[in-house]
C-alpha cells in the first residue's frame, strides 16, 4: 500500500496570509480563542446556513476550553501541512470576524476543498471575502481543482 500523495508539495511555502482593506487573513492558533469563539458562538444559525455547511453539525455547543482545542488542532493542521486554517480579522480592531479553511477535499476531481463563514454581524463581508480568497487560491496555491461547495 502506498502513502497518499501529500496535501501540498514539499516545497510549497503556504503563505502567511492575506491583507485587503476590509479584513486580514492570518493562521488560525490558539491566541484567537476568545475572539473566535464570540464570533461563532454568536453567528450559529447564519454560518449554518451558509454554503459548505449543509448538515448542520458545525457549529455546535463548546466550552471555550473545548474550542481552544479546536484552534490547537487547526495550527497543528497547519504546521503539518495537512490543512490549512485562516482566521479573518477586521483590519482595525483586529476582532476575529470569520474562518478559511482549506483541507484536502473528499471529491476525487478536486484536490482542495475551501470552506469559509463569517459572522452573522458582518454578513456584508461573505460574498467580497468569497472572491478574495477564490483568487488567492488560484494565484497563490498549488491546487488544479477545488472544492467551493457551489459558489460561483
């Protein structure tokens, strides 16, 4: 049995993130949990019913000590290349206002699969951050095909 070809290429630098004038994209750690938890724990329902999150099993009910160990899972996703997770922040309170999170996807023709949510206050943000980071990918990373859950 052979070892699944790796997520990225071992000489793909993931970058460190992205800056635009309406948000900042930056590794998701542990630095950010109480930022991130009041973005999503606030944002339930709207992240629900945003594209990629269909089944309604994410979010849901945590501690913050729980979700400080989601965050450490994520950078350790990071650090192992095996996925990759930005926290969007606003550019001037530095608030956590959302999550990227792309992770090898499940679809044989795609190689990536990119989910994104923001939170219900700065709903505005969806669709501009959408296409920042459509971009981004295409320019940026190493993937052929990804996995957008039906955005345009």
């Amino acid at each position: 049995m052979t070892d699944p070809a790796p997520f990225v290429p071992a000489d793909f630098d993931p970058p460190a993130g992205l800056v635009t004038d309406s948000f900042v994209l930056e590794p998701l750690g542990p630095q950010h949990t109480e930022s991130d938890y009041d973005a999503w724990t606030s944002s339930i329902a709207h992240i629900r019913a945003t594209p990629g999150y269909p089944d309604g099993t994410w979010p849901h009910e945590m501690s913050l000590e729980e979700n400080t160990g989601d965050l450490e899972r994520h950078a350790r996703d990071f650090e192992n290349r095996t996925g990759f997770t930005y926290t969007v922040l606003d550019p001037g309170s530095r608030q956590v206002v959302g999550c990227v999170y792309i992770y090898p996807s499940k679809r044989p023709e795609c190689d990536a699969q990119v989910q994104l949510w923001v939170r219900r206050s700065r709903a505005e943000l969806d669709r501009p951050l959408w296409e920042a980071v459509r971009d981004w990918l295409a320019a940026d990373w190493p993937f052929t095909a990804v996995d957008n859950h039906g955005r345009g």
